[in-house]
C-alpha cells in the first residue's frame, strides 16, 4: 500500500468530528484492511446500570473502520462514503475496556466496495459484534 493512501486514511479519521470525539486511532493499515481502537470512555456509556459503552459508539467506530478499509484498498479512489452498513451485536462490550475495530474491503466494482468488519474488547475469543456493509466508489 502507497504511504499516500495511508496517510489519507489517517487524515480521514482524524478530519471526522465524531471520531476525534469517541477518541478513535488508526492502530493498523495495510491493502484493504483497517484497525481502529477506541478506548473506554464514560461519555459514551449507553446502560449506566452497567457501564457498557452505547451501541451507536460501537457502530460509528466500525463505520470508520470500513471507510478507512476501502480507502486503502489498492483499486479504491481515495475517498468513500457509507451506502449501507448491517451491524449484528453479539454481546455487550465489557465496562472499562477499549474496543478495536477490525475492517476488511474484500471486493470492490467499479461502483461499491464491499465491507467486512468485527468489533472486539480485551475477550478477543468473542466479537462485540460483526458487520458487513458496502461503500461508494467515488468517481466511477
């Protein structure tokens, strides 16, 4: 991957209020793949019974995360948007720890790309929950 599309994605990220808001990092980037990692903060606590961080939290990090995947993938333009994004919760994520988002662009038309992406805290073994969404290809 071109240290441009890298340095697009991270300027992508950090360009986006709601991610500098919810604390997100690009953690890794490679052809077609993302990580990024958001740490606990009680801000964003959607249950304050249980501490756990809002589901919405959640699916904003994991819509950046696969924008920030399609960006990088080698047959991408350098920018994107989100047509649709299907999140499965699988389990809350557990209070205090950080969350990371991990996204892969696994096929791309001249017009869509295509998402996949899961959700994990520290309990590795167990997603927070999985994606699978597509993004525009712009200037097709």
């Amino acid at each position: 991957m071109s240290d441009q599309r890298a340095q697009l994605a991270r300027q992508f990220i950090e360009a986006i209020p709601h991610s500098r808001a919810l604390g997100m990092s690009l953690v890794d980037i490679g052809d077609g793949e993302a990580a990024i990692e958001m740490p606990y903060d009680e801000r964003f606590i959607g249950d304050p019974a249980t501490g756990v961080i809002s589901g919405g939290a959640v699916s904003a990090l994991m819509d950046t995360c696969g924008g920030a995947a399609v960006m990088c993938h080698p047959r991408a333009p350098l920018g994107t948007a989100t047509i649709d994004l299907r999140i499965d919760y699988m389990r809350a994520a557990t209070p205090g720890q950080r969350i990371r988002a991990e996204a892969t662009c696994y096929h791309i038309t001249r017009s869509v790309a295509f998402v996949r992406a899961v959700a994990l805290d520290d309990d590795v073994d167990r997603p927070v929950a999985t994606a699978t969404g597509t993004f525009t290809v712009e200037g097709a």
